[in-house]
C-alpha cells in the first residue's frame, strides 16, 4: 500500500473531550444524544449459496467502537452484554477499537467479553494500524487473550456436515497490508464466504482480481454513516470514495454488501441523519 493512501488517527480535539463531558440521555442536546442511541438492525439474510445445514444461523456484527475520550469503559462493557444478549452463533468484529493502534490494545485488554456459540472474529481498522508493524503483534495476542479470532489476512472456516463457510479478514486497507490474493485461495474450497473488510474502499479491488470476487457477502464500516450528514449525504466522508458505499445495503457484480453505521463516532460524540448501530443476521439458504 503506497504511503500516499496512509490515514492517520483523527485525534480527539479539546472540543470532542469537552462534549464527551456532557449528558448523552438529553434530547435537547440532539446530535450528543442521537449518538448515544444504539440501535439493533434484525433481519433475515437470504442467499442459495448458503449452505441450507447451517440455516438460521445468528451472525451478529459490529464495527467503529473507538474506545477512548468519546467512549468509555462503561459503554463497552454495556455493548458486550447488549450483544452477546442477542444470544448470536457467529460474532465478526470490523475494526476500530480504539483511537489509535494503543487504543486497541487497551480495547481488548479491558477483555470486554464478546461470546457467541461457534466464536468470535475480529478484522482490522485504520485506527488500529496507526503506529509501527511491531505493534501488530501486541494487537492480536489481546485479542487472543479475550477468546478472540484475529483475522489479519486469514480466514476462519466453520464447518458442518461437509458444508463450509468462510469467514474472511483483510488488513486494513490504508495502513495495513491487504493481501487478497490470498484470501481469494484460502476460501477457494468454501461453500460461502463472509468478507468483513473494515472499509468498503477494498471492494473495487476485489472485484478487478482476475477470479472476480471470492466472497458472497461482504460486511464494512469505517463510514460511520456519514456520522454527520444532511439529505442523506455526508459533510466530510472518511472513505476516498466518498458517499459509494455510505450505510445500507449495495449489491454489485453478483455479490452482496452491508455498510455499518458503526457504533461509536470520531473526532466529536455527535451525530446527525444517520444513527450507530449493531446487525443480527438470521443466515438461510433460498432466493434474494
């Protein structure tokens, strides 16, 4: 990745922390209060590649926390029993713990307790890769140590009888080093296949790979959904591609994408047109 694509962390400002000082539960301070509504985005997800075995399988889904000034301890642990309340098979994690590459250190350190019945997974994001390689490794032995799957380029198959899913994590794609070539391998053998890039940014790439796209779904964040917007497009995206792939879902050259809100926010504890959010998937095999 050419050092020209590299983002830096967005430092909390003094603005952001004084705003954090400040009640989140009062409507009448609007944006502070519509950030602290999380929602829960239940739906059924319908695909005839999925393996019908593995039909009513919860995959639950969450990204964008930024543990930090503008979300605390508290909130974590609150999120953790929020999710692992919805009693999920599968959970994916989709990358910025904290505000820096620090920050997801102390994220998995506090051991926040993400539980579902086959496991948990977590991908990587901008944030997380801030600092230097050599704290790469202090990352993904944190996750370890919380009963977490880390998917740095790698891919974690759950299987039953004889069918195969794939669960696939790229490196982050502005500070990190994708490697999709050998995603693409590593779920060659799959029935299915769940890419949980932390930006959608990646898409285009995969979709120029000379096999296509190895991946039927693909889950992202790192948009925030705008964070701030105003009729339905954001005042300063975080994604070079600007408002593509803002929040919902997209479907291109056959395959399907769902773009998170995200739970927590950057820069400033607001939010305006677009709410955080978590996702349960209900996974079955049949039409769209």
């Amino acid at each position: 990745m050419s050092k020209a694509h590299r983002k830096r962390a967005k430092r909390v400002p003094w603005l952001g922390r004084l705003l954090a000082q400040l009640p989140n539960d009062w409507p009448v301070l609007y944006p502070l209060y519509l950030a602290a509504q999380l929602d829960t985005a239940e739906e059924e997800y319908r695909n005839p590649r999925w393996p019908a075995v593995l039909n009513g399988l919860r995959l639950a889904y969450l990204s964008d926390i930024h543990f930090g000034a503008l979300f605390g301890e508290k909130r974590v642990r609150a999120l953790a029993e929020r999710v692992n309340a919805l009693s999920p098979d599968v959970i994916l994690l989709g990358g910025d713990y904290g505000e820096d590459s620090q920050g997801a250190v102390d994220f998995f350190r506090l051991k926040p307790g993400f539980r579902a019945r086959y496991g948990v997974a977590a991908a990587l994001g901008n944030h997380d890769r801030t600092l230097p390689d050599g704290n790469l490794p202090r990352i993904l032995d944190a996750m370890r140590a919380d009963g977490v799957t880390p998917l740095c380029n790698d891919v974690w198959m759950l299987e039953k009888a004889g069918k195969r899913v794939a669960f696939a994590g790229a490196d982050d794609y502005y500070n990190g080093e994708p490697d999709l070539s050998k995603l693409s391998e590593l779920t060659r053998e799959a029935d299915f296949t769940v890419f949980f890039p932390h930006e959608p940014d990646i898409l285009p790439q995969v979709y120029a790979l000379a096999d296509g796209p190895f991946y039927q779904l693909a889950l992202c964040g790192h948009t925030h959904g705008g964070q701030v917007t105003v009729l339905g497009h954001s005042l300063h995206s975080s994604s070079d591609l600007k408002d593509r792939y803002r929040s919902g879902w997209y479907h291109e050259q056959g395959t399907d994408i769902l773009v998170s809100n995200g739970v927590g926010t950057s820069v400033l504890p607001v939010r305006l047109g677009t709410r955080p959010q978590i996702h349960l998937l209900t996974m079955r095999s049949g039409a769209l």
